[in-house]
C-alpha cells in the first residue's frame, strides 16, 4: 500500500473515531466493523474479533450483573480493543433504559 492510500485511510479513520459519540443503533455496528476493517489495512495485521463486545453491540446479550463483570474483566485483559468503547457505551444506554423503566 503506498502513502497516499495510507493518508487516505487515515483520515476516514479518524473521521470515524471522531463520529462514534454521536452514532447509534445500526450505524454504531457498521461504524465499528468499518474501523476494524480500517485497522487490518492500516496495520497489515489481521485483527480477532472480541465475541463478548460484539455480542453486546449486536444486542445478543441480556444486561445481568455477570455481563457486566465480564465486560469489566475482558476490559481490564484488552484495553485497547477498538469494540471496548461501543461496547461500554451500548451497555450504558442498556442500563439507562433498564433504570428508566423501573421508576
């Protein structure tokens, strides 16, 4: 890959980090595959998918006191996995809305 196509990959990744607070749903999904897509051409390596946050951003998990303490240990193991942030923040609209309905 030469520099130009480098640059360019740079600036639509950066585009996407800048977007990811102000995205939700669906588009948060595509968004983060888009940005491990980015990250394989960026970095030439190939990157493993963490099934427990995409389990979250694909709403396959129901919100318990052990999903979150899974969330937190894996979080702890693997801080910079770029679905930790969807993740945390699908999670907290979760809870906002489990809290919503319980008052």
């Amino acid at each position: 890959m030469n520099s130009v196509e480098k640059l360019k990959l740079t600036s639509e990744l950066r585009k996407i980090i800048d977007q990811i607070p102000d995205v939700k749903g669906m588009e948060k999904l595509n968004i983060s595959k888009r940005l491990r897509e980015l990250i394989v051409l960026l970095t030439d390596k190939s990157v493993s998918v963490n099934t427990l946050f995409q389990s979250v951003l694909d709403g396959k998990t129901d919100l318990t006191l052990n999903l979150l303490e899974s969330v937190k240990t894996e979080a702890s193991f693997n801080p910079e996995d770029p679905l930790l942030i969807p993740a945390v923040k699908k999670l907290s609209e979760m809870v906002a809305s489990q809290v919503s309905i319980g008052t």
